[in-house]
C-alpha cells in the first residue's frame, strides 16, 4: 500500500481510486502479425482523485497520459490493476452498467476539429448522450441543449448549426457542452486547450475553472503546458515511460520539484519574459524507446545524478513532503530547483490597461451559470 | 565575410508586402501591408496566432508563394540591397538555400523518406558549389557535427523516419546551414517538439546564430519562445504588423491592445491568478475582415473611429512602433 498524503487522507471517499494500473500494447510485425514486443505504454500506475479536484498529468510525448485517461474511463481494457469508480470496481462491470458509467465520465478531446461529427448540428450533437442515457423528450431535451450552450458562453440559437460554422474555440466549448450533457462526474480533458489560439485558451480555462466550482466536478487534466497546469491543477502526476515518477500538491510540487526530470521540465518550460534570468538544466538526449525502457531508473539514461544504484534498482515513489511523493534513489541529494520568478517588475500601468481584458461575459456566465445550478 | 558588405546595417527590409489568394470564395488578404526590417546578425521574431499570415510572409519572402492561387499585389523584399521581388527565377533559385535558408513548419515535407539524410544535405551542396560529391560528403559530416548530432559519420547514412523528431530537426538545422547563409527564416522550428528537446534546438540555434553569423527571422505563436531568443520582435494580427519593438520594451511596456491582451492572457509560471484575462472573440476570417482596425471587434478600448479608420504603424517611442488609433493608451484611457 502507499501512504496516503494529507489531501487524500482528509477526503474519505475518492471519486476515484488506480492500482497497479497497466497497459501494454503488442507491437506486431510482418505478414503473420506476430508479436514482436510489447510497447508498455502505462506500466504500474497508483493515484486517488478527490470529488472536485483536478489532477493533471505531464511529461513529454508518448509517456503515457492518454492511455492512463482513456483506461480510466475503461475506453480500452488494462492489462492489469484496478480502477475503482465512486466505490465500484469498474473493471467488474456488465454492459448496462458500464453505460451508467459513461454518463458519470465524460472526454474531452484535444482536437475540436476532429471530435466533432461534421454532418450532425450542434444541437443534435449535444443531445446524443442525453437520448443515449433516456434523458427527458425532445422539448426537454431542446431546453437543456439550449442551456447547456449558454452554461459553455454560446446561444441557443447555434443549436442549429454545423460543427464548420465555427472557430476552434468556440469547437471546443461544444465538446464540453457535451461532455456536461448528462451532468458528470469526472471529465478527462486530454489536451482540452493545445489545438486552440493562444487568445482563445484563457478562455476555455476560465471556462473549466468555472464549471468545476459550480458542479463540483474532478478533473484529469492531460497537458503539456506546464503554465496551464499550474494555473488549474490542485494536484499534479509527472509522468515518463509509462510510469509516475513524481506527484503531489500543485504548491509544493511547483516550489520544491525533488525529481530531476521534474527539475528539468521546468527548466526548459520558455517563460514570456525575457528579464527571467534562470540557471538552466538543458536535458540531452531523447526519451528512449517505451519498447525497451531502461533497466532501474527509467530516467537514468538522461539523468545528471544518475549512479550504479540507478541503472539496477527501480525507485519507488517515497514521501518527500506531506502529500509529495517522489520516485528517486537520491532525492534527497538532489539540488533544490531555483524558484523561477519574475524578471519584470509589475509595471502598474500594464496592470491597469491588462485588467480592461477581464472578462466581459463573466456576468452573463455567471447568470447562466447560476440558474443551471438552481435547475439541478 | 564574401558578400560585398552593404554599408546599410539591415540585411534584410520588408515593406508593404501584401499576398493575397484569389479563390472561389473571394480573395484572402493573407499578407497585407507587412513591413519590418532585420538587421544583420540578429534574431527577430514574427509572432501571432494561426492565420494570421506568418508563413506566407516567409514563403513569399522565399519565393515560394505559388501563383496562381497566390498573388504580389504590392511591396518591396530588399534583401542585402536588391529587391528579391525584381530578381528573375535563375537569381532567386541561386539564392535561395545559397544565401537565404528556410526551415519548414513541418519537417517531414522537407526531408525526403527515400534519401539517407547525407545525401540530402551533400545535394544541397553540390547544387550551389562547384565541388566534388567527397568534399560534399566531408562537408556534410562536418554540418552534423556542429549541430551537435552524436556520431555524425553514421548517422550521416541513415533515413529520415530512423531519426528522433530532436535529430531530424537538427538534420533540418545543417541542411539550411550547409552553404553559410546569412539568413535563415525558421518557421515555428520547435512547436512539434517536447520542451526538453524545444530547449536544446533553441540553444542550438542561438550558439549557431553566434557562431555562423546569420540573421535569423523566426516564426512562432509562443511567447515564451519569443522572450527567449528575439532580439526584435514583431506581432502580427489578420494579416498586418500591430506591433514592433525591441524584446525588452515588448515585454515590459506592449502598446499594443492585442499584444497586452496577449500577454495577460497566457497562465504563467511566475504568477498566481485567479482567473485569467481573456481576449473576447476570435481572430477574423481573412476573407471577411473588420473594417476601420481588425482588431476592434476584440478590443476594449474601441469607440466609433476604430470602427471606421484603419490605423497605420506609427512610432509611439524610438524604435517602438503601434498600429492603434488610442495609441499611447496610458493617454487615451487611463
Ligand atoms: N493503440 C495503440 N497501439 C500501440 N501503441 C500505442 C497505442 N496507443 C498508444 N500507444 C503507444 O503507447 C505510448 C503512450 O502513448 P500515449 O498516447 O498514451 O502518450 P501521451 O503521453 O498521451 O503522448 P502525447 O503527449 O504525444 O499525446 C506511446 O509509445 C504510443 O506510441
Ligand atoms: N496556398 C494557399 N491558398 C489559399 N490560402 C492560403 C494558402 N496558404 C495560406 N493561405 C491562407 O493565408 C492565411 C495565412 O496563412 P499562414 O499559413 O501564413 O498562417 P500562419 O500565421 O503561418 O498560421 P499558423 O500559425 O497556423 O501556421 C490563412 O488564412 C490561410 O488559410
Ligand atoms: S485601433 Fe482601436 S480597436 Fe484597434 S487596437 Fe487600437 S483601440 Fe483597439
Ligand atoms: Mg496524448
Ligand atoms: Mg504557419
């Protein structure tokens, strides 16, 4: 068993619950289609997810992160381990069930252009899950479509519409309109904002940010940008060939990062301003083959601190700090990160020209916002 | 140096350069009016969001806009004193790769599948300089080397697809350089990349950039990456420059209401916010655009004459220059 940090400790009953989570996929070859390897994908994963919390996973391309989201909404079976949902073994569960699940789960894609039917409309599209669960008649149906177009900043009106009709943005808040269809519990959000313009991001997030407090939802946030993660996670799972190698609080996670891949995905994250001066880890090499992970540390071959230890032994996540586990032979000895602060000082007058960019809309989110909440 | 050094320190001039397509559905004004200048052994960065035209400035600074659907309908590209709009094919064919080098936004249509990477880059080579295919070879194991690509004598021989997305983008990096350009445009050289391995392309071409002398114009939506390498930035919105200045003055005193919106929008490490700023809307059609300033349908400081009149770039301070009609806005609004 691992020991559970404050946060998980303080909240009895997790949403959800991973064990000895795996998932390996065949690697075939030829005309016969053998087997030629495994690619282990998500190898040995532990988490707990609290209700209304958001979790993200990081680490570079290929680590693992859409296939840990896509087994926990048992969207592909695992190899091995356990995914318990609100209590229930989810692995354990027959066909009727597994479709109450889906409502209680919902994805959100990446790519807003690809996610969405282009011959369906708007409207149809956010009705589906709700005729798929027998949620209400038409005219019922038409009215939370309405509703749930305005909860995302759209109008009932673009119900008619279809998906071509609009920019990614606005693509991408139709996904979540439907996600929130069938009123969830957990969304796994992979990459919810990367296709997006960088003007329209902010705008998703806020948009996440606000359906979570008012609904209570838990998030998996899949990203790669580590700024968007800081900005919206409550907790944070940094991953690197198929397994976590660091976890814990956002706070403490993103002040004191123990491990040194953690170290040196920070280091390497650009920061938008160009009087941050920062002693940098610049990582060599690239991320070996998931067909052949390196033996002890999987980190080892890039590692600045690697050791003899680090190329037999495995670490195992060890606690660092209260709710901080870290998956290093020497974490202890490792340097303490430079915090990266600020290099421009506020200037007040950007400040005050920045904050005619609130949000215009926010009132009338707010309003729709709150008479969803008083529906429900 | 071999070129005949011109006593203008700008290597290269762009100014009013418009390209447009002509299709069916009308005529996008993909580039329209863009003008900004770079100055020898500097980086300047084209920054902005999809679509706004950033590829099709350096493709028509290349001379690769294809025409038809694409049309010059105005401007001049001075580059190391002649217009490359006036030169005839023959002259821009010899001086394209030879003295003016692009990276593409995605690497796998520039690199051939079917040709080991050695051959590639010697082509290059032997196309522009009287050599032999041996030299060519020598000196493409000489290119791997100062991209920093381990074992340059084998890896010479391999395949594109054998490569590393890090390695391939290197091997990108030594074909532009092969023949010692004094430009090389880099169009968003890391944005399929990781961050670890986006850090070590970034430092590669700032080594490069000091080492081999060139002017660097690189093309990127990200304003870390911006921060991180230019020396004179320049933002573009719906087809137009918005913005130009010096990376520090960007930074620390944006004039610009997209490049402040811009700027307070994106999460940062170094801040703790609540919610984040937001730029209402979406960036226009481009076959559609606003009239009076593209940017009023987003902007919170717009009133009636921005919906009317269409701003030109104009200097707010030396060397820091605006398209807005309430520029400076600490005067208009604050
Ligand atoms: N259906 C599949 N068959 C075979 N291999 C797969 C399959 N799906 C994923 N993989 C492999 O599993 C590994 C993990 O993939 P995954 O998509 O989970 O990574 P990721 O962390 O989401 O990466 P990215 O940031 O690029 O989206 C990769 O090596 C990938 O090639
Ligand atoms: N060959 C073409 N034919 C027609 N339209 C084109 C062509 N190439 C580009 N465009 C249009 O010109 C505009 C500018 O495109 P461009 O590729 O320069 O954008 P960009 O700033 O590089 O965006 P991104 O960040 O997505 O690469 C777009 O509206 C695009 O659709
Ligand atoms: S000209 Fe007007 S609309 Fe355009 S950016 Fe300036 S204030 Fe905004
Ligand atoms: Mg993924
Ligand atoms: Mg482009």
């Amino acid at each position: 068993m691992v020991s559970l940090s404050n946060h998980e400790a303080t909240s009895a009953h997790p949403i959800l619950e991973v064990a000895g989570l795996v998932k390996h996929f065949p690697v075939r070859k030829g005309v016969l289609q053998r087997a030629v390897g495994q690619v282990r994908a998500v190898d040995g994963v532990d988490l707990t997810l609290a209700p209304g919390e958001t979790l993200a996973l990081v680490g570079e391309s290929g680590c693992g992160k859409s296939t840990l989201g896509r087994l926990v909404l048992r969207l592909i079976e695992p190899t091995a381990g356990s995914i318990r949902f609100e209590g229930q073994d989810i692995r354990a569960l027959g066909d009727r069930e597994l479709r109450d699940l889906r409502g209680r789960m919902q994805i959100i894609f990446q790519d807003p252009y690809a996610s969405l039917n282009p011959t369906m409309t708007v409207g149809d599209m956010i009705a589906e899950p709700l005729m798929l669960h027998g949620v209400g008649n038409a005219a019922e149906r038409r009215r939370r479509v309405a509703e749930l177009l305005g909860l995302v900043g759209l109008m009932p009106h673009h119900a008619r519409r279809f998906p071509h009709e609009f920019s990614g943005g606005q693509r991408q808040r139709i996904g979540i309109a439907r996600a929130l269809a069938v009123e969830p519990r957990l969304i796994v959000a992979d990459e919810p904002v990367s296709a997006l313009d960088v003007s329209i991001q902010a705008q998703v997030i806020n948009l996440l940010r606000d359906l979570q407090r008012r609904f209570g939802l838990s998030y998996i946030l899949i990203s790669h940008g580590l700024a968007v993660v800081k900005h919206v996670a409550d907790r944070v799972a940094v991953m690197y060939l198929g397994k976590i190698v660091e976890i814990g609080d956002k706070r403490s996670l993103f002040a004191a990062p123990r491990h040194p891949y953690t170290q040196a995905l920070l280091s390497a994250i650009p920061i938008p301003d160009p009087a941050v001066k920062r002693r940098r880890a610049i990582l060599q090499g690239d991320v070996p083959s998931p067909l052949n992970p390196p033996p002890g540390c999987r980190f080892h071959t890039r590692c600045a601190f690697a050791r003899e230890r680090c190329r037999k032994e495995e670490p195992l996540l060890e606690t660092a700090a209260a709710g901080h586990r870290v998956a290093c032979h020497f974490w202890r000895e490792v340097p303490a990160m430079e915090p990266i602060r600020a290099g421009i000082d506020a200037d007040p007058q950007l400040v005050r020209l920045q904050g005619f960019f609130r949000s215009r809309r926010r009132d009338e989110r707010d309003a729709a916002l709150a008479s969803a909440g008083a529906r429900t | 140096m071999t070129a005949p050094a011109a006593p203008d320190a700008k290597l290269l001039e762009v100014r009013d350069l418009r390209t447009y397509f002509v299709g069916e559905d009308g005529t996008s004004r993909a580039v329209d009016g863009v003008g900004f200048a770079l100055p020898r052994g500097r980086t300047l960065c084209l920054v902005g969001e999809s679509g706004c035209g950033k590829s099709v400035t350096a493709l028509t600074i290349m001379g690769l806009v294809p025409q038809p659907p694409g049309k010059i309908a105005s401007g001049e590209i001075v580059f190391d004193g002649r217009d490359l709009l006036k030169l005839d094919r023959e002259a821009m064919n010899d001086l394209r790769g030879n003295r003016v080098a692009m990276i593409f936004q995605e690497p796998m249509t520039s690199l051939n599948p079917a040709f080991t990477i050695g051959d590639q880059i010697a082509e290059v080579i032997l196309r522009h300089r009287k050599i032999g295919p041996r030299e060519a070879r020598e000196r493409a194991i000489e290119m791997l080397r100062r991209v920093r690509i381990p074992a340059p004598e084998q890896r010479i021989d391999e395949y594109p697809h054998k490569l590393s997305g890090g390695m391939r983008q290197r091997a990108m990096i030594a074909m532009a350089l092969a023949l010692d350009p004094q430009l090389l445009i880099a169009d968003e050289p890391t944005t399929a990349l990781d961050v670890t391995i986006q850090a070590q392309i970034l430092e590669l071409l700032r080594e490069l950039r000091a080492e081999f002398g060139m002017s660097l114009l690189l093309i990127t939506h990200d304003l870390g990456v911006v921060a991180e390498v230019a020396d004179e930035v320049a933002v573009m919105y719906a087809g137009r420059i918005v913005e130009r200045a010096d990376a520090a003055t960007l930074f620390r005193r944006p004039g610009h209401p997209y490049t402040i919106g811009l700027l307070a929008s994106i999460p940062k490490l170094t801040v703790e916010q609540d919610e984040l700023p937001v730029v209402e809307g979406a960036v226009p059609n481009p076959l559609a655009l606003p009239a009076g300033c593209r940017f009023h349908p987003r902007c919170p400081f717009a009133d009636e004459e921005c919906r009317r009149t269409d701003p030109a770039l104009a200097a707010i301070a030396p060397g820091h220059e605006v398209a807005c009609l309430k520029a400076p806005l600490e005067r208009h609004v604050l």
